[in-house]
C-alpha cells in the first residue's frame, strides 16, 4: 500500500511539471562582467626617484559593449581601437561597438605623487671605480657600475604591497659589455 501511494505521488508530480512548461521559467544568474588585469610601469630617473607611472589594461569584454573603470588618471589612451573614453570625477567609461572581440587595452597615466611603490629605490654609478653621476655616463668609456638598491617601503598602501611584484629591466648594449651581474637576480636577455 505504501508503494502504491508514492508511485502516485510520483506520477502526480511528472504531470505538473509537464503541465507547467519548464521552459518559460525565469533563469536567474549575475550579470556578465569584465574580466581586467593590469600592468604597472614606472619609470625612474638616474637616481631611483618615480618619474612616469603608466598602467596599461587588458580587458576581456565578455559581451558587454559598455565599460566602466574607476582611478584618478592625468591621461588614458584607447590602444586597441580609435574610439574615444567618456572622462568622468574619478572613473572612465568606454562605449564600445556591439561585437566587439578579443581583448581590449587601455593606457593610464597616473600622477607620480598618487603612486606610493612598496619599494624605495637608490641608484648609485661608477666609473672606473670613481662615483660619478649618472647623467655624466651618456658616451663615456671605461668600466661603468651601475648599484641599484631596492628596499621595502613600509609607508606604501597595503594594496601595493601585497599585489605588486618587482621587475627592473636596465638596457645595456650587449656587444659593448663585458659582464652583467646582478647578485640574487634572474638575469635575462631580450
């Protein structure tokens, strides 16, 4: 008797279902978004001191035609297409035509004062193993020292300090050096 009872309840069940048409209910789910990642240049003068910052984005549109980013920005500049941001108090917005594919990337400058690094920088030089400024190096010979120090900035906001990692890239004219070193560096070629 007991199976009988749910074997109906069962066979109920199926018949409102059916009855309800399964395929005008409402999906519910969050809204498409982008997906961004960002790039951080800095550009330091002779001494470790910031004289550009640049971030550049790369968006992956998912869909949507209409983007907004939010971040205090001197400049910004489109570097996928020639449409043009909407600048707002604080935030950008781009109007991108429908269909839009791929990746999409912006550049931001930002005003150097704005950006606290979470490391200070001191770069020091030598000439044949005489100190010497940096900006006195331009077509000089002889044996040059570059000295770069890096160390952390415990006054940099805690974002930068736990989402930041360190690259320094200094260009040097292989066919014209004898050595690069770099004590505890990956040391790279490009």
């Amino acid at each position: 008797m007991k199976m009988k009872y749910k074997r109906i309840m069962a066979a109920g069940m199926v018949f409102v279902m059916l009855c309800t048409g399964t395929d005008s209910l409402p999906a519910y789910g969050a809204e498409a978004s982008v997906d961004v990642d960002e790039t951080m240049y800095v550009n330091l003068d002779y001494y470790g001191k910031t004289t550009k910052v640049n971030v550049v984005k790369g968006v992956n549109l998912n869909g949507l035609g209409e983007i907004t980013d939010y971040g205090n920005y001197i400049n910004v500049e489109n570097m996928s297409t020639s449409d043009a941001p909407v600048l707002g108090d604080g935030s950008v917005t781009w109007n991108l035509p429908e269909g839009q594919k791929g990746r999409f990337y912006y550049k931001c400058t930002m005003d150097n004062e704005q950006v606290v690094l979470p490391w200070d920088f001191d770069v020091s030089y030598k000439l044949n193993g005489v100190p010497t400024d940096g900006d006195k190096l331009a077509g000089a010979s002889g044996l040059v020292e570059i000295n770069i120090k890096a160390e952390p900035n415990d006054n940099a906001g805690e974002y930068y300090r736990n989402n930041m990692m360190l690259m320094v890239a200094v260009p040097v004219d292989m066919g014209k050096c004898y050595s690069v070193e770099a004590e505890g560096s990956q040391t790279q070629n490009l």
